[in-house]
C-alpha cells in the first residue's frame, strides 16, 4: 500500500469515528473507550507521516493529498 492510498484509508476512518460521536451513535462505554483509543492511535502514526496530519484532520483530507506528491 502506497503513502497516499495508507493516509487516504485512515484519515477516511477517522472521520467515520468522529460521525458517530457527534452522532451519539455509540451507547456503549466500552465501545466508546476503544474507539476513542483507535482513533488517537491512527491520529499517532499519521503524524509521524506528516505533522500537518493532527491539525488538517478537520478539513477535506483529500483535497491536500493530491497535490503532495506522497505516491
């Protein structure tokens, strides 16, 4: 898996967490607990990526990706 493709599918899986907080879609404190964690563990390695990652997290991830070159 490419830089690009790696980033593109986790950034995707962040956003999907953060939906279902804002969402109150989880019940479960467990549940809500693993993710939490999940999703501070994929912030860690993208931003040993690229630093940008921790604060471009709420922008269109993908707009910046294309013009990067991390192919």
């Amino acid at each position: 898996m490419k830089e690009k493709e790696f980033v593109s599918k986790y950034l995707h899986k962040v956003k999907e967490i953060a939906k279902q907080f804002k969402n109150e879609e989880l019940k479960d404190k467990r549940e809500k607990e693993r993710l939490s964690g999940y999703n501070n563990a994929i912030v860690s390695i993208l931003k040993c990526i690229n630093p940008m990652y921790e604060y471009d997290l709420d922008d269109e991830p993908f707009d910046f990706l294309h013009n990067k070159g991390n192919e």
